[in-house]
C-alpha cells in the first residue's frame, strides 16, 4: 500500500515540476514579448485576455484599427494580442522592407502553422534550422532569371485566362463564408471531429495525386536524362535532380511536401493579393487610372510582356 501512495506522490510531484516548468518558461517568454512590443502602438491589453475581447468581429477590429491607428495617427505597426501572443500588423511599405531585408535566421518559432502538418508536412513553409537551410539550397536553382525567362511567354496566357475569369465572376459574384471552431485549434480534437476527417481524407487524396505525378516524372528522367536539355526546366526536375555536398537527392515524400506547398503557397497570396488589389482599384478610381497610364507607358501598343 505504501508503495502504491509513494508512487502516486512520486507521479504528483514530477507533474507539479513539470508544470512549474513551463509556466516559467511561457511567462519568460512573456515578460521579453512584453518589453520588445512595449513602444509599438496598439490597443490597450487586458492582463489575462490581451485583446481577445475587442477581436469578437475581426472585420469590426480591422476597421477600428486602420481608422485610429494608420489614418489618424499614421503608424507604421501595429500589435495586438491573443492572450499572451503578440500579432504584429504591418501598415506600411517602411516596415515590410525591414523585414524584408533582414537576415535573421527564420524563426524557431512555427506556431500557427501546425494545422498545415498533416497537408504540406516540414516543407520550406514549416521547417527550420538545417533542414531548412539544405531544402533552400536544394530549390534556389528553380528561381534563377535563366530559369524564370522561359515563363512570361505562360505569364501572358495564363493573365488572359484570369482576365476571363475576373469578367464572368464580376457578373455572377458569389461569396462564402468558412467558420473556424476554437477547439478545432488542438489536432487531437479536431482529427476526431468531420472536418478534421474530411482534411484527413482529402489529404491523401491530395498527396496520391502528386505522388503519381512525381513518380511518373522520375521514371521519365531516369529513362532518359536528356529531356531536360530540351525543354523548360521545372520546379520538379529542380527538385527531382538536386543533390546536396553528400551527393543526397530529396526523398519522394520531401518533394512531394514541397510541390504541395507552393501550390499552396502560390495560389492563396496571390489570389488574396488579386482580390485586394482588384478591390482597392475599384474603390479609388483615380489610382486605377493612374495604374492603368503606368501600364500604358511602359507596354505601348503590346498586348503582352517581354522580358
Ligand atoms: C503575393 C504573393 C505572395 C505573398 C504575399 C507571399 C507571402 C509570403 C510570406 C509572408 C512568407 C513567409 C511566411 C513565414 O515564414 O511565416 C512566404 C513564404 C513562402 N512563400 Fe510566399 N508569398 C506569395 C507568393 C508566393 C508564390 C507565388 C509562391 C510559390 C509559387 C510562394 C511560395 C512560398 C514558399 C515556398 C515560402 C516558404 C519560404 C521559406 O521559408 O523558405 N509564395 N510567402
């Protein structure tokens, strides 16, 4: 019996250690948030919630923000938080181009992207340290000028079809709506839940799709290793051909997480960038015109784009 309360103790105590552990941990990491944000401008925070309660309507908050903050005041960031993370808002073209020519080692930090796992796995997007730094080595032959060339000729057809599309959908104009449940933040909740085993689903769907295609392209090239010299290079025979200093080419499930990520990747920001940007012209029609002469100098009476 004495053994079994012993043991009993011994699992209370190493649990309540634990525990300590990383609540110290997570309010370190809070008290460095707190003094790093604490000349950024935002809203006032709750000590416990942060901002929480003023996000209740994300579109209410976004407005209230560009209001107060970037038409009155003219800040450049902003910050808010989600109880004790901090979410930086960049508001100004100054503030992206630090980041952008910054050369900090990418963050060890991924949170948020953990619902991407189960679809992209440690691509590029989620990765970090040396497997991120070999992949990058690995693909950055894929974006070489010599490379990208060749593709203004897709560019132009590809920006008609869109034209096309941006016509028929401005006539019919639909809109949905996607809710997120809270819970559904923690994998083991949401795997069991029908949206998770929908995701599930379609995930396989989605990786037997791009393993067949990278299979297929792998027995091309290993049939015959010349067709690349006569046609584009693609981001596939890139990833397909790459070795690293030990003469290590990618695994099929590494290209397979890469492919799918700049599908992802490629098509959500410039559809969301598209969709702004076609809505922001709409809205000051003299920036559309001032665009549309820009445009116009530079092409002439060219239908396409040359490089
Ligand atoms: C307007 C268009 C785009 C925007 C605004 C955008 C934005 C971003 C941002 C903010 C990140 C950093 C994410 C992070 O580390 O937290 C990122 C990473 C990335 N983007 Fe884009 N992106 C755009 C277009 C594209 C396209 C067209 C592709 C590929 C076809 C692409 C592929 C990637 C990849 C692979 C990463 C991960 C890079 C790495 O960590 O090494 N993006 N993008």
């Amino acid at each position: 019996m004495e053994t079994f309360w012993l043991l009993v103790a011994t699992v209370i105590v190493i649990f309540v250690v634990l525990l300590c552990q990383k609540l110290i941990k997570v309010s370190q990491k809070f008290s460095k948030d707190l003094s790093a944000f604490k000349n950024v401008p935002g809203l006032p925070r709750h000590w416990l919630f942060g901002n929480v309660r003023e996000l209740a309507v994300w579109s209410d908050f976004l407005c209230r923000m560009q209001r107060e903050f970037i038409d009155e005041k003219g800040v450049k960031m902003y910050v808010f938080w989600l109880f004790n993370l901090p979410i930086v808002m960049v508001t100004h073209p100054d503030t992206a181009k630090d980041i952008m020519k910054s050369t900090e080692p990418k963050s060890l930090d991924l949170l948020g992207y953990g619902g991407l796992l189960p679809w992209l796995g440690q691509s590029l997007l989620i990765s970090n340290g040396t497997k991120w730094e070999r992949n990058r080595r690995l693909m950055t032959p894929a974006f070489h000028f010599d490379i990208l060339k060749p593709y203004v000729e897709i560019f132009n057809q590809v920006a008609d079809v869109l034209m096309d599309k941006m016509l028929k959908a401005a006539r019919e104009s639909e809109m949905r709506t996607i809710l997120i449940h809270p819970h559904h933040y923690y994998d083991t909740i949401y795997r069991w839940s029908s949206d998770g085993q929908e995701l599930y689903k379609l995930c396989d769907f989605v990786h037997d799709f791009s393993v067949k295609i990278i299979t297929e392209r792998r027995r091309k090239l290993e049939e015959s290793p010349d067709v690349i010299k006569k046609r584009h290079l693609d981001l596939l025979d890139i990833l397909l051909t790459a070795k690293d200093e030990e003469g290590q080419g990618l695994s099929d499930v590494e290209i397979r997480n890469e492919v799918d990520t700049f599908m992802f990747a490629g098509h959500d920001t410039t559809g969301s960038l598209l969709s702004w940007s076609v809505y922001a012209l709409a809205t000051y029609p003299e920036h559309q015109s001032k665009l549309y002469e820009d445009i116009h100098n530079v092409l002439g009476d060219r239908q396409s784009v040359h490089w």
